[in-house]
C-alpha cells in the first residue's frame, strides 16, 4: 500500500453567477460518482529517495527537463516481476513505489535491454506502478478503442501491439498522421479523450528498423513553467474537450467497430471518445503543475470563442513542439523499454523508416480524473526552494 498521508483535492468547481456551465456540470457529473473511485489515494506527493543508489542501481538523467535512463545490466524487471509472480520473493513495494516516482519526476524512463520481460509480463508491471503510485480503486489498465486483444474466454489481456503496419482488419494503435507533413503533428499524450486518461503508459519494441524510428517525449511541466505568469494563470482557469476523432474515422473507414464495453474505468465507456479536462493539471505523484494539452486529441478550449481557443492551442502546440530544452530523444535497441507519465509529458513516434517493421508491446494504465489543485506548485518553484535548480 502507499504510505504518503493527506489528499490532494480535487480542484473546486465553486458555484456562483459567473461560473460557465460547463464547470456546474462538471461539478454534478462528479456528484453522480463516488469520489474515491476517480481521485487518487496519495495524500501527498511521493519523494524520489537514495533507493536505486543504496541498491547500486545505477541511472542518469537524459536531459535536464526530462529522461532517465538505466543502461543495460543495471535492472531486470522480468527476472524481479517473475520472481514475486511466483512466490519467490515478496512484492518489493519500495521499489515500485520508487520506480512510479522517478519515472513522475523525470516523465519517462528508459531501461536497456529487458529481453526477460515478456509480453504476459508487461500488464503486472504496468499494474504495480501504478497502484503502488495512489491510482483511484476503480482505475485498471486501458483498453484501447481500437484494441481487440482478448482471450478465447472473452477476458482482455492486458497487453496491446504497437506495430508500423496495421492488422489484416486495418487495425494500427500507432500510425502515421495522415492530416499533416510536420512530423510535430503527432505530438501527443496517450488517450486523453477519456474521462479517466492514464497515469503511466510502457512501450518495449521487440523490432526496429536497421536506423530511424526513435521516439521524442516533452516533458510538460517544462512547458508550464516556460510560460510567463500571466499565461500560467490564465490557463489555470480553462477546460479543454480532448477527442479521438481519428479512431473514430479509422474504425469507419476499415468498417470494424470500435470497443465500447468500459475500457479500464466504470466512467470510460461508449463510443464518444471526448472528454473535458482542465489545461493545467496537477500530477499527484510529484504535486506539481503540467500542462494538459496536445495536438492529436485537444480540439478546443472551452471557455473561449472558437477562434481564440484555436489561436491559444495554435500557439500551445507551437510552445511544445518547438521548444527542444523540454525535450529528450531516445533512440531504441531491440527489447529497451520506456515507461512515461502520461499526465505529465507529451511523446510522438518518429515514422522516418519507410516500409521496414516496428513493432512491440504497449500497456496503458489509467489514474485519476485530472484535476488542478489550487496549492499545487511549479516545478521550476519547488526545484529553486529545495536549491537544486
Ligand atoms: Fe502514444
């Protein structure tokens, strides 16, 4: 179980004559549902401790806004998830905690070389790290609306295949972007356009091309703290619809039907694919502020007209894509592995290689419904108080 102690509270949609409609109804859809189902069960932020270095575990920082990365030899996730599976070992919670939080703090994390993590294997690890970081009860994995990963019994498995050429239905999770030459257009956090949108997402490709094919992330608390503080306080007070269209006119164009059952959460669930969250959420794991926005599924801002909400996120897309010091590129080795923060970072795949194979396993875990805590703070201003910026 997680030891921190105290909530952080979901943001307050208060009630007066000035509050868009949108936020009251916001606020009652919350009532309709039992809060402990949707907010997380950290009561404070976690600490990213000596653990990994007491255990001579031995990591770097990729860049200094986001990346760390355990180089081969230094970690065997499938050998430890393997031997806690089957009685071994106990399950090491110190260690998952820890793992959840670096990987919150620096927004991803890679680990060379896990040819013994499997893909039965993948779902268990997805699943420690995010309950050992707080995720609400009623949050599991993710099922993808495109997925159709299940079992001869009808049970999902857990695990979804990320590959450079779609299925024989047409079915591809990760695909070019069709509607633009700037490969930026496909910066993107993972299915934002659920209610409850996921905490951590984990990539491992078993096939790469001979070169190319690397995968960028953005680190959005970066993002948030490199707008002045009259934008940061001014977006602190908007919504944002998020919307998956593109799966939508996928499953059309291919004549499959989308998955409609829950896809992971009681709230997820039907063919809509939209959502609305807040432009600046807080990340439980770590308390501080990121930006909330990407250009692959945020369609419009809320509280503004049309044409402001598309010069505002014309702009945002822009501050995320062209700003390389929130940035890391990683380039793969066949069975790396890279686990992000989806609630904190923006990623896009690289498609530079032509008609060669990619592929791998994905597993996508959801957390809590994002929310803004008033209290919460900058990374920048936590950073500079503990003296390490
Ligand atoms: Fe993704």
């Amino acid at each position: 179980m997680v030891t921190a102690t105290q909530t952080l509270t979901a943001s307050s949609s208060s009630s007066n004559n000035s509050t868009p409609n949108i936020l009251k109804l916001r606020a009652a859809a919350q009532a309709d549902h039992p809060i402990d189902n949707r907010t997380s069960r950290l009561r404070a932020p976690i600490q990213v401790t000596d653990l990994f270095a007491r255990r001579g575990i031995d990591g770097e920082d990729v860049t200094p806004a986001v990346g760390h990365e355990f180089p081969a030899g230094t970690l065997d996730l499938g050998a430890k998830l393997r031997a806690e599976e089957t009685g071994q070992e106990p399950i090491d919670e110190e260690f998952w905690t820890q793992l959840a939080a670096l990987v919150s703090h620096r927004g991803v994390v890679f680990v060379r070389r896990q040819s013994s993590l499997t893909e039965a294997l993948m779902p268990k690890l997805a699943n420690r790290i995010s309950h050992f970081s707080g995720r609400p009860s009623a949050s599991k994995l993710h099922i993808h609306p495109l997925s159709k990963d299940f079992n001869e019994a009808g049970e999902y498995i857990g695990g979804e295949k990320i590959d450079s050429q779609p299925d024989a239905e047409g079915r591809q999770i990760s695909f070019k972007y069709e509607k633009s030459n700037f490969a930026s257009a496909g910066w993107h956090t993972d299915i934002s356009f659920e209610p409850i949108p996921s905490d951590y997402a984990m990539l491992q490709l078993r096939t790469l091309p001979k070169v190319g094919g690397d995968t960028m992330w953005s680190s959005m608390y970066s993002a948030y703290d490199g707008l002045s503080p009259a934008m940061q306080r001014f977006l602190e007070g908007l919504t944002a619809v998020h919307d998956a269209e593109e799966f939508r006119e996928q499953s059309q164009k291919f004549g499959f039907p989308l998955y409609t059952k829950e896809r992971g959460h009681p709230d997820n669930v039907g063919s809509k694919l939209h959502a609305t969250h807040p432009v600046v959420r807080t990340n439980p794991v770590t308390g501080f502020k990121a930006l909330y926005v990407n250009k692959s599924f945020t369609k419009r801002i809320v509280e503004l007209s049309p044409d402001e909400s598309d010069a505002l996120l014309a702009y945002l897309f822009r501050h995320i894509a062209e700003n390389f010091n929130f940035q890391v590129r990683f380039r793969w080795s066949p069975d790396d592995l890279a686990i992000w923060d989806n609630r904190s970072t923006n990623h896009s795949g690289i498609f530079d290689f032509g008609k060669q194979r990619r592929n791998g396993d994905r597993c996508c875990s959801l957390g809590e419904k994002p929310f803004l805590d008033p209290n919460s703070q900058s990374r920048e201003a936590a950073l500079r108080a503990s003296g390490a910026y």
